[in-house]
C-alpha cells in the first residue's frame, strides 16, 4: 500500500481509466478517491467516487456487471491509474461492453 503514497490525488481525485485485460479493449475512465482506492485494492474489484452524486460506488454494484481487477498501474506523473480487469458483462450503463462506442468521423 505504500505505492498511495505515489498517487496524486489532485482536488482528491485521480482519474482511472479501465482496460480490459484480455482484449486490451478501454472500457472506461472514472475517477478515484483515496478511499475508493484503498477499497478497490482490498476487494478486488473497482470502486469510484461519483463527482456528480459525491459518492463511493462499486461497479456491478446494482447491475452484476462487475470488474474483476488483475493489474493496477500508474503514470509517470502518478497522476493517472490503468487498471486491467475482466469484465463482467457491459462495462457501459448503456449497455454497451465500452463506453466508447461513439466515434468522430475524421476527414481523410
């Protein structure tokens, strides 16, 4: 747990992104607390904190879509985690196995 000591909480938040181990597939980015780190490394699976309800939540906690951490991994900076899970169905309230699955048309 010393490697807390690395993270930089700035505002008491770090943003985590969320990959999916297998696939390498980036399913989403949330923000972590203190807490919610201490939380997620206790439990195994991915707790955040809500900027818009101010409040702890754990993934899957009321869908059952649940991610299951094998890997946590910070910047340089130390102030951005990468954490590798498996997922548990959709990482997305939409529905959607990534919350990214809205693209911006380039022009070529």
């Amino acid at each position: 747990m010393d490697d807390i000591k690395q993270i930089q909480f700035n505002n008491g938040l770090v943003p985590a992104i969320i990959q999916e181990e297998c696939s390498g597939e980036v399913l989403m980015l949330a923000y972590m607390n203190e807490e919610s780190f201490k939380l997620t490394i206790e439990t195994g699976t991915t707790w955040f904190f809500s900027r818009s309800r101010q409040k702890l939540w754990n993934k899957g906690e009321t869908s059952g879509h649940f991610q299951h951490v094998k890997n946590i991994r910070f910047d340089c900076d130390g102030d951005t985690l990468l954490l590798k899970v498996e997922q548990t169905g959709a990482a997305c309230h939409t529905g959607n196995k990534s919350c990214f699955y809205r693209e911006v048309k380039i022009k070529e």
